[in-house]
C-alpha cells in the first residue's frame, strides 16, 4: 500500500480551508429515471473535478427507488472515463455483502483504469433493509456479516496487497489486476461508519475515516474522539485523518432552499417508515400533511442539513469543520432534480472561490 500522504490529504492551491469533496447517492426524482441521475453523477464528478474537490465518492445503496447506485464500482469506472485528476471511490462498498476477492478485483481493476486516484471506503451495515440483506448475504442471520468484519477487512486487505503467507489456503490466489502483474498501486483503504465500532477499529488500524455525520450527527463528535484517541501509525497513515459526511444544498435563495431540502427529508421519512419510493417533488413536499411524530422526525432531520445561500452555506460549514476538527468535509446535495444538485455545488464552489480554470 502507498506510504505517501498524498492519497489521503489534500493540498491543493486555492482550496477551501477545510477540503471539500462530494458523496453522490444517484437520488432519483419523481418524474426522472435511472439514466438521467448517472447522467448527472457524470456532470457533478466534472464540475468537482474542475472547481477543485478533493475527491468523489459513491454510496452503496439497495432496494431503494429513490437512489440508482446500488453498484458503486460500476459507476466509479465510468466517472473515470469522464475524469483525469479527483480521487474516485466508494462511500463505502458494504463489505458483508460482498465476497473480499470480487472487492479487491472489482478495485484492482479501477485503480488500473485510474491509477493512483481510487479510495476503497469499507462499511459494515447492509445499506438497505433486512430483507435485502438476506438476498444479498444468501444468509438468515445478518449479524454474522457485521461480526466478521475485522475478519473481512484483513483478508481483502492481504488480496489487494498479494501477500498472504506460505501455507495459507489463498496463498496461491491472486486478485488481477493486482500486485502479481507488477502493478504498484493499490487502491487507499478507509473504514466507514456511523458509531464507534469503525472509528476505534480504524484508529487501531492507522486508516483514514469517514464519519456518517449526515444521518448520525449525535454521534460524530464522540466516534472522531475515539478514532483519534485509538490512532495509531502505519504504513497507510502517518497521523489520523477523518472526513464527515454532510448534507449541504445551496440556492440563490434561503426560502427555496428550505423548499428543496424538505423533500429529502420526506423521501428519509418515507424510507425510515417502510414506504421508499422516488425522490418527491418540491410541491408534493410542501403539500404534505406531516403528523407530530412525522413533524418532530423532518425537524431533526432538517436541523442536520446544511442550507441556505450559498454564503450562508459556507458559514455553516466552516463552523462544523471548526467544531469537528474533521480533515475533510464530503458534501451529498440529496434534491429532487440533477440540476438543482449540480447548482448547489456550483454556489458553494464560487462561495469559497475555488477555481474555475480546472487546475488544482
């Protein structure tokens, strides 16, 4: 693995304070479809790419109408095929679901189409409900998947890095592209997750981190304090670095901005309550007839999304970087249309103003 910073941090000239970098869900509108969402991951990952975001990152989502990136690895190579210098990754590949092997050929395969630029992020919940998790698995008890995880993590390790030992029963197997073909880089591993359990396990693993603070925000303060008290060096990470996910949208206006960010925190409502579908319409949002409980839920919900003009945006950031201390902040714009999202990183690139011309 690279001993470098270089896969980690950020050190771009004309940066914001705080890299930004951007987590695409694919979110899939009512009216829209599948194709005209990855259509705008492609113009995102350009426009991230061009204003000077430090990377780009896909979530592994399943089951869930209102999202189309149940295939993170599948999208990363075609955002490749788009993109020249941003760091492209997964937020995060859900590691029980998948067999170590199929990971590690799956990220071989894009660091060879990318060298040098590919984040493996690695979580260990499902990303979608208990059935799917079962089909996905092809196992009743979904806890198995979860408690193996350390397990998991160092064999898909030892198959990126080919070099599990003499005797060992995988010691003639080797993940291509990969090492055994003379292929040097490998992609940077980060751990993922929304509790302590990732945070102390990156942290005694000297890995980078990625906090879910965008839909578990109680938690984030705690798990980055643990990860940096259980940090210890290694050869991927000389001093912790962490990143925490955050809700953001921008628009021209405050009170359209209120407008657009309900309807994510309808489709969270709906999602949580067992009724997903695709990402509603801003009137369809306004119209709704929230009951108390459904009210409480969207305030608090809300309260965690940072939105407003884009100046207002940026103070709100910087304040949660400043009360963090996060490395990184990954922005996910969750909104009803691609253009919505992609003017809301525009406004916050030109906020910080970040470059125009491409060059980072």
């Amino acid at each position: 693995m690279e001993t470098a910073p270089h896969p980690v941090r950020a050190t771009a000239k004309g940066s914001a304070p705080t890299p930004l970098s951007v987590l695409d869900l694919a979110t899939v509108g009512v009216g829209s479809t599948p194709t005209a969402s990855l259509r705008t991951s492609v113009e995102i990952a350009k426009l991230a790419e061009s204003r000077g975001f430090h990377r780009y990152w896909v979530a592994e989502h399943h089951s869930m109408p209102g999202v189309a990136s149940s295939s993170p690895a599948v999208i990363l190579a075609h955002l490749a095929a788009h993109t020249d210098r941003i760091r492209l990754g997964s937020g995060g590949v859900m590691l029980p679901n998948h067999a170590p092997l199929v990971i590690a050929e799956q990220f071989g395969t894009l660091e060879a189409m990318a060298p040098g630029r590919v984040d493996l992020g690695l979580g260990r919940a499902p990303g979608t409900d208990g059935a799917t998790a079962a089909a996905l698995r092809r196992t009743e008890n979904l806890h198995e998947g979860a408690d193996e995880f350390p397990r998991q993590l160092a064999e898909l390790t030892r198959f990126l890095t080919d070099d599990f030992p003499d005797g060992h029963p995988y010691s003639r197997i080797h993940a291509v592209p990969g090492p055994v073909q003379g292929h040097s880089n490998t992609p940077q591993i980060w751990l993922l997750g929304s509790s302590g359990f990732s945070a102390r396990l990156a942290g005694t693993l000297g890995l980078p981190f990625a906090f879910a603070h965008h839909f578990s925000a109680q938690n984030t303060i705690p798990a980055l304090d643990l990860y940096r008290e259980s940090f210890r060096p290694s050869e991927a990470l000389d001093a912790p670095y962490a990143v925490i996910g955050v809700s953001a949208l921008a628009t021209e206006d405050e009170n359209e901005a209120r407008r657009q960010v309900l309807t994510g925190a309808l489709n969270m409502l709906r999602l949580r309550t067992g009724r997903p579908g695709l990402i509603p319409t801003p009137d369809e949002a306004a119209a709704y007839q929230f009951g108390p409980v459904e009210r409480e839920f969207v305030d608090s919900w809300l309260g965690n999304v940072i939105h407003g003009t884009p100046d207002a945006v940026r103070t709100g950031l910087d304040d949660l970087a400043k009360r963090t201390g996060a490395d990184e902040l990954m922005l996910t714009a969750n909104a009803h249309t691609g253009a919505v999202r992609v003017r809301s990183y525009e406004l916050i690139a030109d906020a910080y103003g970040l470059p125009t011309s491409g060059t980072n």
